[in-house]
C-alpha cells in the first residue's frame, strides 16, 4: 500500500492487489531483509547458519539460506555411550566421540 497523494489515505501500490478492506493489516514500510547483515537492526543475516538440507520447513537449507546454498562441514560430537547399570543405583557410561556432517548457509 502506499499515500494517495494529499497524504491522507492508504491506496493500493497496484490495481492488481486486491482491495483494500477494513479487516486487512497494511504495512507502510517495507519487511527488513532477514538474509543478508542489516547494521540498522543488527540482524546478523543467515550466512554461516546451520541448516537442513533434506527439511522442507522454514529450517531447511533452501529457505534458511535464501537460495544461496549451503557447505557440508564435519564436527566431532562427545555422547554418553556403553552405559551400564551397576547395583544398586549407579549408571556408568564412556564417553564416545562421532564425526558427524552438518549444514551452514553461504
């Protein structure tokens, strides 16, 4: 939407917009670019956030990444593995440590 041009009532930016009604939120400044790094708001963009490649939500790689791509990057990841319950009342466990390939945006 934008002024007519007295300033003094919303019409529609294009006649191919629907009309516009009582019940519609209207918004007079444009969305902020939540993909690239914006010094004014400081949102710090999407690049180098981890992402899911095979995902078809808002997290995967595609929508995260705003089509610009994403690096497959390997971590080593410590989990609690072989545990064993000793009697009575003790849970023992080593420590195990996996590769595992993870996502980041371009």
């Amino acid at each position: 939407v934008k002024f007519n041009r007295r300033g003094t009532k919303l019409r529609r930016a294009s006649r191919q917009l629907r009309r516009i009604t009582p019940d519609h939120i209207t918004y007079l400044d444009e969305s902020s670019n939540y993909c690239e790094y914006d010094p004014n708001t400081q949102t710090s963009g999407t690049r180098g956030r981890e992402c899911l490649p095979n995902n078809t939500d808002q997290s995967s790689c595609a929508t995260l990444c705003c089509n610009r791509g994403s690096q497959p990057q390997l971590r080593e990841v410590r989990e609690k593995c072989h545990c064993q319950f000793n009697w009575c009342c003790r849970v023992e466990c080593q420590t195990c440590v996996k590769t595992e390939e993870y996502h980041v945006c371009n």
